[in-house]
C-alpha cells in the first residue's frame, strides 16, 4: 500500500529498499516490530515500547539528515518514560474495557520520541500528546485472529510522527489530554485510573528499567507457562508422549487475554492462544518463529494435545496483585500416573530475570537472517553495541535498508 501511496523519499522501511515519508516509514516499521509477538513489554503498562518509539526515531532522525546516537537514545527514552507512565495510570482497567494498550497508550510514546527528536518546546510538546490522544485506537478483539492487532502498533507510531509534526507547525491539541475529568484519555479508556501514577519518582524511578524482552513469539502472559512446561519436561525427561493431562492456573487478565477456546482462524490467534503455545512446547521444546508456520495451525498432533489442556483462574495468583499478573502454576499428569507441579512467578527475559546481551544478538539473528546479510548483522550488532558513541544514524539506517536482494545473495539455499 504505500509502495503504491509513494510518499517523499525521507525515511527507510526496514529490510527492504523502499523509501517514503517519515511517517508512512513509521507505519510499516512499527507494523513490523509488532507483526510476530517478540516486541519488548512493560508489565504494568501492558505494550510494548520498543515497536513504537525505534521505528519513530529512526524516521525523523533520517529526515532530519541524521542524528547523534546520544540524540537518538534520548528520544527513545523519553518515549518510553511517557508512554509507560501513562499506561501504567490507566493500568488493567483499561484492557478490561477492551481496549489494546498498544493503540491507544501508545501514541503517547510515540510523540514523546518525535517531539523530543524535532527539538519542540515544552508547549509544543504539550501540543503533541494532545493530539495524539486523540488518534489512540485499538481494539482487543483483535486478538483472537486479525492481522490488524499488528497495525495497531504501526498507526500509533504513525500518528505520534503526525503528532509532533503538526505541533510543530502551530497546531494544537488538548491540553489535559491525559487527566480531563470529561473526554480525556484515561476517564475515557480507563474509567477508573490511578493518575498518581503520572508523576510519581519521576526523575527517579526509569520506567524503562521495568522493560522485558521476549524470548518466546508468542503473547507475554503465557511465557511462565511456557517456561514452567519446559522445566517440567527437562527436569524429568518428559515427551509429549509421557504427557497426559497439563492444566494451568493464570491470572484473571490471563485468562480473559489467552485461554479462549483455540480456533485455528490465523497465526495471530494462534501466538495470543495459552492452549496453542502450550501444546507446541510439549511437542518442539521451543516456541519461536517456525512453531507459528501457517502450515502448522491444524497440526492433528497439536490439536489432540490441546485437548488435554486445562486453564483455570488461580485465586492465589490473583492475591499476589497485578505486578504478578503474568505468573503461572502447573500440574503435569504422566500417562504413567504422575503429579508434577511447577509455579512460576517471573518468566525468563522479564527485568527480575533479564535476557543477556548474548540472548539478544542470538534473537536478532535469526530475525533478520533471510532479509540482510551477514556482513551487514555484523555491522549493526557492532553499531547498536556502541549507540550512545555513534556520530550519525544514517550509518545504521543504511544497514537497515539492506535489500533482501542482497542478503539472499548472501546465503544461498
């Protein structure tokens, strides 16, 4: 769509050689690093950050000719403060009202990242997140089988370049966008928000810090179970074939988010499924890209493993509060007459259990194998490792743009 759109040749789409406008470059790209569930998450704020302020600032820095590295973290950063400030405030309820956090908090961080890029004043700034709360969109719905779930994340980061554009020109936005008692983002989409959460320890307390990584391509809220499966398996040498019985207790917001009956509608379905993600554990040991294959979603030998799979609500996980709201317990029934239980509290790749810089370049690999080459990935890891040393952008948005042309050339099948 926007091949054929055009578009001034400003900014890149990732991994191909296409060339548009700074905010037609954010809609794809945020579109892409939301498209297959291994986007960063913030627990309390319930999105994912990094699918929203990278492919923000990386457009404006390109259509601003290039930018600092320093330059570059910093927006990045004050999207991140922002955004999960303000998802943190509208909390649960917001989700629970059916609403994706991803769509709708999101647009803050956007603008706080392409704002703070294109140098705007504090009332500009101002501007900014008032009209992009007014562009917050999403809905949950879309989870059970759409591919526009992935768009949500796109045209949030769309719409904070929009955003900190047209502030930039004079245009204004609502000024209490946030806190309005009538009409305002969290009365609105939250009903209920803790608005305390705004402001408090900020300066003090980095938002950022609380920020994961997935190590699975599937939603958040079923990686303990995953990991708590898998421990189960190794800890005492299971198949898929030992296995009997698995049921599992999650939160309530789990339950509503992942453990609807499996319906073998799309991938998307599929990653956002606690029963799916489950049974291809117990029949691979993984849960990454090649478990989500199109070709895989009516697996007879995951569909019968699905079916003996349970989920219920755990009271004693809903004790714990929300900061625990991705916990798991579970209970493996061999075929040989077994009880094994397993709770898992914080899932791996989380900030209490953080993925290591290995663990991360690992990821990155095998995601951008069959679009850039290896020289190419060589080059990036190097640059990203030393961001906050680097003179100008551009040297790594030209890597980015890498052809897939090119990185086919590279690996020969």
């Amino acid at each position: 769509m926007i091949a054929e759109q055009g578009g001034r040749p400003e900014a890149s789409i990732f991994g191909s050689s296409l060339r548009t406008s700074a905010s037609f470059a954010a809609l794809a790209n945020g579109t892409a690093g939301h498209a297959f569930e291994l986007d960063d998450i913030h627990r309390g704020a319930i999105f994912h950050p990094n699918s929203l302020t990278v492919p923000v600032a990386l457009s404006i820095a390109e259509r601003q000719g290039g930018v600092s590295g320093r330059a570059l973290l910093t927006a990045i950063l004050a999207g991140y403060e922002v955004g999960t400030r303000i998802g943190r405030a509208a909390g649960q309820a917001l989700f629970f009202r059916g609403f994706h956090p991803q769509g709708t908090s999101g647009t803050f961080a956007a603008a706080a990242t392409a704002a703070r890029l294109l140098g705007l004043t504090p009332e500009q700034t101002q501007n900014a997140l008032g009209i992009a709360g007014s562009q917050a969109a999403g809905l949950m719905a879309a989870q059970e089988g759409a591919d526009v779930k992935r768009f949500h994340s796109g045209r949030a980061a769309q719409s904070g370049v929009y955003a900190a554009l047209l502030a930039k020109r004079g245009f204004t936005g609502i000024s209490n966008v946030v806190e309005a008692p009538y009409g305002g983002f969290l009365s609105s989409l939250a009903g209920t928000p803790d608005v305390s959460r705004l402001v408090v320890e900020l300066g003090t307390t980095w938002e950022v810090l609380a920020v994961g990584f997935k190590l699975y391509a599937a939603v958040t809220s079923i990686h303990t179970a995953l990991d708590g499966l898998r421990s189960i398996m190794d800890e005492n040498r299971l198949t898929a074939a030992d296995i009997d019985l698995i049921n599992v207790g999650v939160s309530s917001l789990t339950y509503q988010h992942c453990a609807w009956p499996y319906n073998a509608t799309s991938v998307t379905s599929a990653q956002m499924n606690l029963y799916y993600g489950l049974a291809v554990m117990a029949l691979d040991g993984q849960v990454f890209v090649e478990q989500y294959r199109a070709a895989r979603l009516r697996d007879p030998k995951i569909l019968a493993l699905i079916n003996r799979i349970t989920a219920r609500i755990d009271p004693a996980i809903e004790a714990r509060g929300s900061e625990h709201r991705h916990a798991s317990t579970l209970t493996v029934t061999t075929r040989d007459g077994r009880s094994i239980a397993k709770e898992v509290l914080r899932r791996r790749g989380g900030p209490e259990s953080p993925a290591s810089s290995t663990d991360i370049e690992v990821k990155f690999r095998a995601l951008v194998k069959r679009r850039i080459a290896n020289e190419a990935a060589d080059k990036i890891v190097d640059l990203v490792n030393g961001l906050e040393r680097l003179d100008d952008t551009n040297r790594l948005v030209r890597l980015l743009r890498t052809s897939a042309k090119t990185a086919r050339k590279a690996r020969p099948t």
